[in-house]
C-alpha cells in the first residue's frame, strides 16, 4: 500500500480560502484529474489559554468558545511535511492543532479488475 494520511485542522472562517490555497500550491493532486479536493464544515472549539500562551482569540486564563471551520483533506506522504508547513504559514493560532493520521486508499481496498 502506499503512504497516505489525513490530515484534518480547525481554522477561523476567513483564513479557509488562503488555506486551501496554500496547501493546494504545495501538494500533487492525489485524485487523477482533480486538484484543490477538502471537505471542511463549521464546528465550535473550544479551549483555556494558559499563562504564558499568546492566543489570537480569547484571554489568558478564561475559557474561549469559537465557531470555526473543520478542513480535512489527503495527502501522500511524500507531501506531508509540505502540506503541514502550508498550514503553519496561514493559520493564525499559536499553538494549530493538526491532526495528521495514517489512511488506506480505496485503490487498495477494492482490486483494479473488479473482482
């Protein structure tokens, strides 16, 4: 099987579009014929800044809840230090949390012929 990975993050709304861009623009297309491929829907996050954190929303010590937009897309691990440098250069958060997590291609699953 070949290497591929999931990679999913939180993001604010008005940073999706530059994300996707910039992940785009440093990875190959893992689909033949398609490029630019994410899925990504609103979820609410939330979490404590601890002293001594810099958080772009929220205060030090309190608890922030924000709507943000959830992005996962695939990538092959020839690609995943790229993809996951992409998404430093645009995200706003301090401390982003990535998650990057091994994946099985249907390719792999079902043979070409069918059977």
């Amino acid at each position: 099987m070949a290497g591929f990975y999931k990679i999913a993050v939180n993001i604010p709304e008005g940073y999706l579009e530059e994300l996707m861009d910039s992940v785009t623009g440093t990875i190959r297309p893992m689909y033949p014929g398609y490029d630019r491929t994410f899925n990504y829907w609103p979820v609410t996050g939330t979490w404590r800044s601890l002293p001594g954190s810099h958080p772009y929303d929220g205060s030090v010590g309190e608890v922030t809840v924000a709507e943000e937009m959830r992005v996962e897309f695939a990538v092959s691990e020839g690609d995943l230090e790229a993809a996951v440098a992409a998404i430093l250069a645009v995200h706003p958060y301090e401390e982003p949390a990535i998650d990057v997590l091994p994946m099985v291609g249907w390719r792999d699953v079902i043979p070409s012929d069918g059977t």
